[in-house]
C-alpha cells in the first residue's frame, strides 16, 4: 500500500497526462455551462442495448 502521497503519485503515475487534460477539459466545460439535453446524441447497438452519448463542446476533434 504505501503512504498517501506514494498512493496519489501511484495514480497519477497510472494516467496519460493528455488523458487527464482532455477529461479535466471536458469536466471544467460540462461544469461551467448548461448542457442541453437536446444536444444528446442516442445510438443502438447491435444487440439492442441503447448507449447515450453526450456531445461535449470543450472537446473538438
């Protein structure tokens, strides 16, 4: 197990650091402005499972 900061540094060891950009992003701008619910996107899969999608602004690719 380790010491807390040995535990923290374990999992920002464990994270891509464009990783967590991107997710700190998408977090920051789902925090600071309303998220229209008509601005989901819905999609089925193949065996009937529905999956939703969020379209994120803060994340442009």
């Amino acid at each position: 197990m380790g010491s807390i900061t040995s535990r923290y540094q374990q999992i920002g060891n464990a994270v891509p650091v464009n990783m967590a950009y991107h997710v700190g992003k998408c977090l920051i701008t789902m925090l600071t402005e309303k998220v229209d619910k008509n601005s989901m996107m819905y999609s089925r899969k193949i065996h009937k499972n529905q999956v939703k999608q969020l379209s994120i602004p803060g994340l442009n690719y």
